[in-house]
C-alpha cells in the first residue's frame, strides 16, 4: 500500500501567498524527503528531515513532522511563478526502498 | 560535477518489442535505482543496484530488468513491450542504497526516458 499520500491533489494559489502541502503516511520511518518536479522532467530533492526532527528551513522552504500523527508538511512562503510543478513526498523506513506519494500539482498564478 | 545522465530522453515503440534504457550516475554514487512514472500509478520503484548487485526489486513483471556495470553505469530493458508500458523512467542516483534506514540520504534524478509505445 502507498506510504505517502500528499494533500490536496491540486493547489493554485496567486504569487505571493504561501502554499502549504501535507504528507500522510503509515509506517515508522526513518527521514521523509520532500522533492519537486517540473511537468514531464526528473524530481529535484528539497529537503529531508529526520524522524528525531519536527521543523527544518530552507530558504523559502519550511518543512514539519509529527510522528505521533504520522503526517508532515512543506510550506513555501512567498511564492512565485517559478514555484509551479508537482510537489511529492518521499518516505525512508528501514529495510524498504523509497516510496513516493502521488503527489501535489501547485500553480502560482501571476 | 555533471549530473544524472539518461538517454535517450524519447523514444517511440511498437507493442511485442523491446527496449533498453541507459543511466549514468553522478560520480561517485554506486547506488542506482530506477522509478516508472505514469498519471494513473504515480511513481512507481522498479528496482535497485548496488555495487552490481540487485539490492531490491518493486512488483514488476519479470519482462522487467536491469543490470549495472562496475563504472556504476546502469541498464534497464523491457522486454515484448505493452501499451501500458508508456511512462516516464526515471533514474535516480545516491551515495547509499534507499534500504540504508538511517543513513539514507537524498536520491538525485535524471531527466528521464519518455517512452510511448504504439
């Protein structure tokens, strides 16, 4: 069964404002990983945060987990055009191979 | 530091034929695996190599396989091709293998082997 899902399916938002994309998933982990891609190009890794981790930054990028809950999320502040593409999430768990939710398509609108 | 490289990016097939992707990882990264992306199933995991080993398999027919050399260099190859076959292949490239719990790190992708078979 899929350990990632990603809510909503589909977000469009004007520039500006903040997105927030949430990761649900079912096992216990290791780290989740959160990567975008761009329409019919190769995923670019984000960030990656620990089990033992409940917020990381990048940039823009503010990404949180709650392992009680079993769910995470990535928040992009101020976003821009450039910030269009599918957003996935991406579960580590021991002895299991990556595994990818299906993803959130975000729009920013100029 | 040059990326992942996949070729070729397009390639058109006719169904009962076969196919062979090519994957160049980053230097210095011996763990090699490979994702099918369609819009119906997502990102699907094929497979892993490690150190020319297969590491681990997804749930994949056997016309399915792969292989890797000792330059880290990888193949995959379906064989007697379906319509449903069409779909984005994707490469990715790491230092550890994916099954490395804790010490897992990020996966860096190729652009991809757009395959449509007619």
């Amino acid at each position: 069964s899929q350990q990632g899902e990603e809510d909503p399916q589909a977000l469009s938002i004007q520039e500006g404002e903040n997105a927030t994309m949430n990761c649900s998933y079912k096992t216990s982990i290791n780290n989740l990983q959160w990567y975008r891609q761009n329409s019919g190009r190769g995923l670019v890794h984000l960030i990656l945060i620990r089990s033992n981790e409940r917020e990381k930054h990048s940039g823009r990028l503010r990404v949180t987990l709650d392992t009680s809950k079993k769910s995470s999320s990535l928040l992009i502040t101020a976003s821009r055009a450039a910030d269009t593409a599918s957003y996935f999430c991406a579960t580590v768990a021991s002895g299991q191979n990556f595994v990818f939710g299906p993803g959130t398509r975000l729009s920013v609108l100029p | 530091k040059a990326g992942v490289t996949q070729t070729p990016r397009y390639l058109i097939k006719t169904r009962g034929q076969q196919v062979t992707l090519s994957c160049s990882p980053i230097s210095g990264h011996r763990s090699v695996s490979w994702y099918q992306q369609t819009p119906g199933q997502g990102l699907q995991f094929l497979f892993e190599y490690f150190s020319e080993t297969q590491r681990n398999k997804g749930n994949f027919p056997g016309r399915f396989s792969g292989r890797q050399f000792s330059n880290s260099r990888s193949e995959m190859n379906v064989s007697t091709l379906e319509l449903g076959d069409s779909a984005l292949y994707l490469c990715a490239s790491s230092r550890t293998p994916g099954t490395s719990g804790a010490n897992t790190g990020e996966l860096f992708f190729g652009e991809g082997s757009r395959l449509t078979v007619l």
